[in-house]
C-alpha cells in the first residue's frame, strides 16, 4: 500500500528497495531485530526513534486522526522506514506497528547519521526518500496534529501558517462545514475563544494554543545544551542563515541557527521562485526551505 505521489519515478524514490549489496552495507551500522505480528515499533509524538530496514515480514506505518487510523504505507523486504525527523531528532509522526513477522535491521538515529555521512549513495537515498514523504504526507493531509478551527479565525490562520511554514503536516476540521465536529466540541463545553482546538499526537488537547505551546508540544524546540559554546551563531533561519551554517560547517565549525517562528525567511512565502541559483525551472519556497533545513542538519553531521 503506497500513498499516491506525483509520478511513478517520485513513488519509487519515496519507497525505493534496498539492493542486497546496499543492505550489505548498512548491517555494519545495525543490529537485527526479530519481530512479531502486531508488534508496535514506534509511537506518535515519541523522541529516539531508530530506522528499520526490512529484511523479512511486513511493517505498517499508520497516522492516527479523528476517523481513526490509517495506514499510510506498508514496507516489504527491501524497504525502510523513517522521514525528516530522523535527521532533526524531532518526535515520531507516525505508529510503527509490525503486519507480518519477520527479521527487521534497526538503526538508531545515530547510526542513520553516521552511515549517511560516510556512505554518499545511501545518504542520498535515504534524503531524497525523507524529503519526498515529508511532502506526500503535508500534501495528504496526514500527520500528528489535527486543528479544529475556522476559515474565519484569525487564530486558526496563525496556527495553520505556523505548520505550513515549518512544513509540518497535519489534519484540518473546519467546523463552519462540518457540523458533526462541532456538535462534539460542545459536548465537550469548549467555548469560542477555546477555537481552534489542537489535537497533538493523538493524546493532548491544547485550546487554542500560542505558537510556543504548539511547538513545545511537538517537539520543534529540540534539545540545547546550556553548557555547550558554539563557534558559530547565526540569527535568522533565511537561505542566507542555512547557507551560512552549511559553510561553516563544512569549515568543522560548531554552528547554530536561530529562528523564532518558521525557517524559511521571505523565500519561504514563495509559492515559486524562478530566479534561484541552480533551479531552472523554478522552486517552491516551501520545497527550498524544506531542502535547505535538511542540508544544514546533514551538514552539522560530517
């Protein structure tokens, strides 16, 4: 089961299958896993989650939502799990939860992180698939957060904007349309200023959240040592801001990047940009922002 992609050559980038050579490679890196039907792996909203490649079995990667759960893709022998969030370290979007047993290798984050740095075809297979399923699931509307709101809100604007620009995909209710929504969130007493509500990885409701709330819920803060010095900090999470990380750390400076809200800076709004440097055929701000944000977390790993 595969959600749908563009075309085939992108659905086949997304979930590509392992050689056995290239799985060859990664076992140095692993440790293997054997697994039993039904077995969850994984959880929404959980930090320290590891990749696993599967050898046997099948494993299913489901998003939760009001509807329930939906299974978003099923890996086969060949196949891997895992997006963004191995690289940022954010928390899990999706359940891991075994369909068939079988054998899987596990890699801890870490070990994704080295690998990727040492091995230059692996590393850009894991990328472009990362990248290429964080796209499918903001475009599908799946993820670990659902925000319940209105067109009309102000406040809903503010939050949804706030996801979009961090590329963060989730679900949306718009209780102006869909009554049997809001016919809950009356049971419930929430009030109109308690719109929009959040739901976070399935558990925690936040009423009408700040941009902080939401962003502590879901991890994006990260973790920041108070005693550790870096060499670099840059101000501004712009192309300018990545590219600058990205050159200072391929100097082996310690860098760090600060942004309040959204990466992304003014090219971040573009819904294409024509005249970027090595884009000829032009480039969404969201699709550079996403790529940038990546390239500097990869970077900081070498």
């Amino acid at each position: 089961m595969l959600p749908t992609i563009n075309t085939p050559d992108r659905q086949v980038e997304a979930f590509p299958v392992l050689t056995p050579a290239q799985i060859a490679r990664i076992r140095p890196h692993a440790s293997v896993r054997s697994v039993q039907a039904g077995e969850v792996l994984f959880e929404p909203g959980k930090s320290g989650m590891s990749c696993f490649v599967v050898l046997t079995g099948k494993l299913d990667i489901a998003m939760a939502g009001l509807s329930g759960e939906q299974v978003f893709v099923t890996d086969g022998s060949g196949q891997f799990s895992g997006e963004v969030v191995l690289i940022s370290g954010a928390r899990a979007l999706a359940r891991g939860r075994v369909a068939e047993p079988g054998e899987f290798l596990e890699l801890s984050a870490d070990a994704l992180r080295t690998l990727i740095s040492k091995d230059s075809e692996l590393s850009d297979i894991f990328m472009r698939a990362f990248l290429l399923r964080r796209v499918a699931l903001i475009s599908e509307g799946l993820g670990n957060v659902v925000v319940l709101g209105s067109q009309h809100s102000s406040n809903t604007l503010r939050l949804r904007e706030f996801l979009i620009r961090n590329g963060h995909p989730h679900g949306y209710v718009d209780l102006d349309s869909d009554k049997a929504s809001q016919e809950l969130l009356d049971r419930f007493d929430i009030k109109l200023e308690d719109i929009p509500v959040v739901i976070c990885s399935g558990k925690t409701v936040l009423r009408n959240p700040t941009n902080q709330k939401l962003a502590e819920c879901l991890g994006f803060a990260g973790h920041i040592d108070k005693h550790r010095i870096y060499d670099v900090a840059i101000v501004g999470g712009g192309p300018a801001g990545f590219a600058a990380a990205v050159y200072a750390a391929s100097e082996g400076l310690d860098a760090i990047v600060i942004e309040s809200e959204f990466p992304g800076g003014q090219a971040g709004t573009s819904s294409k940009i024509e005249n970027y440097l090595g884009f000829p055929m032009g480039i969404s701000g969201q699709e550079l922002t996403g790529r940038a944000v990546v390239q500097a977390e990869n970077s900081a790993l070498r």
